[in-house]
C-alpha cells in the first residue's frame, strides 16, 4: 500500500498550483527539463504507448519561431517564459510497442494499418503526458501556463516537418511563475455537480 501524501505536497500539485501567465527571471535549467521528463515518463499510458514527443524551447529562435504560430494573446506569454513546451503525439507509436510493451510482443500489431485508432490513441495518451508533464513541473517547484491558442499546422510544419508521424497537441509555457500575472482563481464544481456512482 502505498502511503498517502501530506496535504502540503497536494497543495502544491493540485490545491494551491495555479496556471501562470508570466514567470520571474529565474531560469530553468537543461537539469530541471530532464527531471521533469523522468518523472513523467513513468505516468500510465494504455499499453505503455508513451506517445508524447516534447521540443522543450528555450532559445529565443525557438520562442520566436513558436510564437509566429500562436494568437496574438499567447504569442507574448512564449516569447517572455524562460520555456515553452511543445507537447507533440507520434501517430506512429506503435513501431516502438515491442520495447516499450515487452511482455506482449503482439501489441504492435494492434495498431498496424489501423491509422484511426492510432491517432485516437496517441491524442488520449499523449494528453495523459501532458498533464503528468504538468504535475511533475509542479512537484518539482516549477509553474506551467498550458495552452491552446495556436496554428496546429504551422506548428508541425515548423517544428515537425522531419517527423510526419507527429503532431502538435498542446503547448505550455514553464519556469517560477509571477504571482501577479494570475488571475483570482475560478470556482470548481461539488462531487455532485457532475459525478454519479453506480
């Protein structure tokens, strides 16, 4: 059994976290994106499929080229965060099923010549990664400002166009977020909202 975390770690992954919409001038390091990516690679996917695929932009010709894809409201928040992530999905993910999946050396057939169920599977998982992305950031001491609001085409075509099999899901800004850049927070719904036990 494993043994239940203290209130104040909640606090930090789920109660008290907030998604920022600027961040200090602190860095964040290659060590700390490499942390944060081996803590969520062993976050559950179905059948292990580990779909995502992460371009971790820290350069300003990253965060420029980024940005140029994004809406006029996000485009400034890339351009200031010390990161912005691009959480990608390999529609092809299965061609690495007999590694990642080992004890069934059947699973890649699953998927093959089935391209629907692979985009299927690789949006639900890859979104699965993006939000253990989220919660190790957290867990780490870093914030997140995740995000739709850009051109999924000019993002591949920009930041994919060597990996055809993979496509942009969602992106998400990361470093020490600036308390004055989030905004009151928003109420969340009793368990009885929109929960039923059968």
């Amino acid at each position: 059994m494993t043994e239940k975390l203290s209130d104040a770690a909640l606090d930090t992954i789920f109660r008290a976290a907030r998604t920022y919409n600027g961040y200090t001038d602190e860095p964040v390091s290659e060590a700390e994106l490499r942390a944060i990516w081996d803590l969520m690679k062993w976050g559950p996917t179905s059948a292990n499929q580990l779909p995502a695929r992460l371009i971790w932009c820290v350069s300003d010709a990253a965060k420029q080229k980024l940005a140029a894809c994004a809406s006029a409201q996000n485009a400034p928040k890339i351009l200031a965060a010390p990161v912005t992530v691009i959480i990608g999905m390999d529609t092809n993910f299965h061609e690495h099923l007999p590694e990642f999946f080992p004890h069934n050396q059947t699973a890649k057939s699953w998927f093959e010549g089935d391209t629907e169920l692979r985009e299927v599977s690789a949006m639900r998982n890859s979104t699965l990664q993006g939000a253990y992305f989220i919660i190790a950031a957290r867990a780490l001491g870093l914030d997140t400002g995740p995000m739709s609001g850009f051109d999924n085409g000019l993002v591949d075509a920009a930041f994919f166009a060597e990996m055809p099999a993979v496509r942009s899901n969602f992106i998400s800004t990361l470093g020490h977020g600036d308390p004055s850049t989030i905004f009151e927070r928003s109420p969340r719904p009793a368990f009885e909202k929109f929960n039923r036990i059968a």
